[in-house]
C-alpha cells in the first residue's frame, strides 16, 4: 500500500498545481515547483506491491491424451512465467487440483525448471526427470504442454529447451528441441495414409472431451482455403468417430453462410441448429465452440447467430471474440457434468 498512496500523492499535489491555472503563474520562477509525475515503472511497481494473484492458462490433458487449456489464477510471485509451469508438474497437490477438473498433469513429477528470457525466448533448463517419459507421445504432450504455457505470455514467442544445462538436438523418444520451439499445431488430427498431406492447410475447431467435457482445440488439416468458411463448415461436421471427443453442435446442422463485416462474423446455419436450447447446457457449449473457432481468425470482433437468415437470439444479439479456451469455473462444472452422467 505504501506505494500506492504515495503515488496518489503525488498525482494530488500535480493536480492542485495545475489546477489553479493563472494563480499558478504568478508565482515568482524560482519558487515554481518541479512537476513530479509517476513513471511507468513507480505505477507497476506500485501495482505489483498490491497483486496477490495472476491470469494464467496452465495445459492440463484427458484421459484420452487431449491437451486441455484452463486458465485461472495462482498466486502472484516473482517470476510468474516459472510459477506456471511448476503448477503443471505432477505432485500429490498438483494431480488433485486436475483430478478436481477431470484431468491429468502434463509434467513428470519430481521435474525442477530455471526459466530466464531473453528477448523473447524463454530459455528453459529442465532437469533430467524430462528424459524419463515412458513414450514418444507422453514425450511430444509434455513439450507442448510447456511451450503452450509459457506462449500464452505476450512477451514470450519462443522456447529453447535444455537439459540440466546443455542444448540438445532430441529427448529420449526423439522430440527435436535442437532449436527454439514456437506453438505448433495443438492436438493434430490423425489422417489416413491414403492421400498426400504435404500441400494441406489445417484449421483449429472445438470439441468436447468426452472423459472431462472441457472444451478441446483440435487442429484438423484441410484442402480447402484456410479461412472463416472452412473453419466453421469442418466444426459443424464434428470430431472423427471413436476419437474422444464430441460434438457441441445439433446433429444435421448445416452451414448456410459465413459473412464477415467490421470484425463481426455471422454465421447463417439450417434449422436443425435451434435444437440446440434443448441440449442439458442450453447450447453453451455450441456458442462457445462457434465463436472460438471464429476467434483464431485476425480482426474477428465478434459473432452472430443465424437460422435460416434470420437473428438466432440466446444470451445476447452477438457473442464477444475470445481466445479463452476453458475457465477454472467451466471446467469445474464440465468435470461434474460428466460424473453425473
């Protein structure tokens, strides 16, 4: 607090200087006091004394291997970027707070880090608890996992990974970490064998995992433009069978149209999507599905329902963008959704 009212003061005492417009200016020169504004840093300084939490999103995954995004808030300390990760590695406390969500931790128990930035890289030592993944896919979601986290940070773009000090080219199961790692494509798709995927584009849509009912984002690759339309379309098509996850949309919705305008995005769909006020959430979950897949989308403010060209209303005429995947709270009710199931 002491920061606080300190730089209170001071506004006050620039504030009735100022204020006094003329009277001000006839003092004499030398007696005319110096302005002493905050700077940035006394006022984040002063914020900091005050903060006893923070936003994160922490990277969390299903039973069936998902990688789950959630944010909440932990307890602000000094080096917040490496208090986040610590929040995903195994431990008695860690494993049951995702137990509570209906998920699992992502990073071997017993893991230690040291985080420093540089730019922004975040130059990340692991130590060698990170070799001991028993497969090559525990391997990939534990590196994900951490370079997803440590990304959802504005200032951080990238993640060099070591190991107890030294740069390798590969962890155990072949993981390349010989470079700095941006986000890739989160929870890829499988595809069949049968055709050619190197001239593919991808686009992310939002499923429901079946074992937690947190939202999934899932990277699905296409041929077509990889754009509002395509993204929408592949959404309402659903996940693949025996995946893991379900869909949030009525079954035999189809896309009318997608239009984009000032950075509202309507998207026009057949009748069979007023089915979803019946669904147990009220179709929740749907709306949040449609406007995340919207939201990867650069300039997109917000969305717009429609059925058949006409205003589909539900909590409101249009629904924010947000890059928000999963609350604390969601997931919460999610995971006690799915028990009571």
């Amino acid at each position: 607090m002491k920061g606080i009212k300190t730089i209170i003061a001071l506004i006050l005492c620039v504030s009735l200087l100022t204020a006094g417009g003329c009277s001000a200016s006839k003092l004499p020169k030398t007696q005319e006091p110096e302005e002493q504004v905050p700077t940035a840093a006394e006022l984040e300084e002063a914020l900091d004394e005050n903060l006893t939490t923070r936003e994160v999103t922490l990277y969390y995954k299903d039973l069936s291997g998902y990688l789950v995004p959630v944010t909440c808030d932990i307890p602000w300390e000094e080096g917040i970027a490496k208090a986040t990760l610590k929040q995903m590695i195994s431990s008695e406390d860690t494993d049951l707070q995702a137990a509570r969500l209906g998920l699992l931790t992502t990073l071997p128990e017993g893991l230690t880090v040291d985080l420093d930035i540089v730019g922004s890289t975040a130059k990340l030592d692991l130590s060698e608890e990170c070799l001991s993944c028993v497969d090559a896919e525990e391997e990939s979601t534990m590196v994900c996992a951490i370079v997803g986290a440590l990304t959802e940070f504005d200032t951080i773009s990238d993640v060099q990974i070591m190991v107890n000090g030294e740069h390798l080219d590969t962890l155990t199961y072949g993981t390349d970490v010989s470079a700095p790692l941006s986000p890739g494509s989160l929870n890829l798709e499988s595809v069949s064998a049968d055709y050619d995927w190197e001239d593919a584009g991808s686009v992310q849509v939002f499923f429901e995992s079946s074992t937690s009912g947190c939202m999934v984002p899932v990277t699905r690759r296409v041929f077509s433009k990889e754009d509002l339309d395509t993204a929408v379309l592949e959404l309402l098509k659903g996940p693949k069978a025996d995946c893991g996850l379900s869909g949030c949309m009525p079954e035999g919705t189809g896309l009318i149209a997608v239009t984009e305008k000032d950075g509202i995005v309507t998207i026009n769909m057949s009748r069979e999507f007023e089915n979803v006020v019946n669904e147990a959430d009220g179709g929740t979950a749907a709306v949040k599905a449609l406007v995340l897949t919207c939201s990867q989308f650069e300039g997109v403010k917000e969305v717009k329902l429609q059925v058949e060209g006409k205003d589909f209303l539900m909590d409101s005429a249009t629904f924010a963008a947000s890059t928000v995947v999963n609350t604390q709270a969601e997931a919460l009710m999610a995971s006690a959704s799915v028990y009571m199931d």
